[in-house]
C-alpha cells in the first residue's frame, strides 16, 4: 500500500505521474517533469517554476493549479463515488477546462493556450478572432 500523503496523490502515484507527463509533454515542459515518486510536491513546483520567464511562469502555475484540482477532483470520484477516468479522461478534462478558463488567466488568450500546447504555432498568426 503505497502512502497517500498530498504530495504522493499530486506528483508521486503512478496516475498522477502519467498525467502530469503527457500534459507537461504536450506543453513542451516535460524539462520539469516530477522526476521521483518520493517529490514533494511543494518543492517541485517552486522550484519549477523560476525556470520559466515572465509569462511562461504564468501559464505554468495556471497550468499546475489546473491540474493538482483536477487530480484532487478524480481522486475524490474515485473515493465517494466509485467511478473513475482513465489517464487519457483526465488529460483531455485538463484541457478543455484550461479552455474554457483561458479568459480568467490573460486579457489575451493566445499565450496561454501556446504554453499548454493547444494551440499549435504554426496556427498562431492565422488566429484573428478573440478566442
């Protein structure tokens, strides 16, 4: 039985491990990647983050408060309600909701959305309309 502390259930269970590399992957962030199953979650994020620049740091802790509710969110399904999501459910949850919130994080969309990696940047100068 493995612990199930917060920093376990965030960025050290296997789950949690697959959904923060395939979304970090997607992003272009798999650099910072949880690199152990012991990390404390705190830590990882704090020292994550200084590795980006103004806006990129912006995007990244959106991102990582995103996914730590969505994680929280699918752990308490599984716990309460008996239902569960696969790894590839909760990464497509992360980015619909990390769409659907754009407007709350930046006045213009556009670099959050690049930094998830859900708009491709190719597409960026072709995007005229607000988001």
């Amino acid at each position: 039985q493995e612990s199930k502390t917060i920093s376990h259930l965030l960025v050290g269970c296997s789950f949690s491990r697959q959904v923060w590399y395939r979304v970090l992957l997607r992003g272009r962030w798999h650099s910072v990647l949880p690199q152990h199953p012991a990390t404390i979650f705190t830590d990882w994020w704090l020292t994550s983050r200084k590795k980006f620049g103004k806006v990129e740091r912006k995007c990244f802790d959106s991102l990582v408060i995103l996914i730590f509710w969505i994680i929280w969110k699918e752990r308490n399904r599984r716990t309460f309600d008996h239902t569960s999501r696969s790894v590839n459910e909760v990464v497509s949850l992360i980015f619909e909701e990390a769409l659907s919130r754009r407007h709350a994080v930046f006045r213009s969309p556009k670099p959050f959305l690049l930094c998830c990696g859900v708009i491709p940047t190719q597409l960026v100068g072709r995007l005229t309309i607000a988001l």
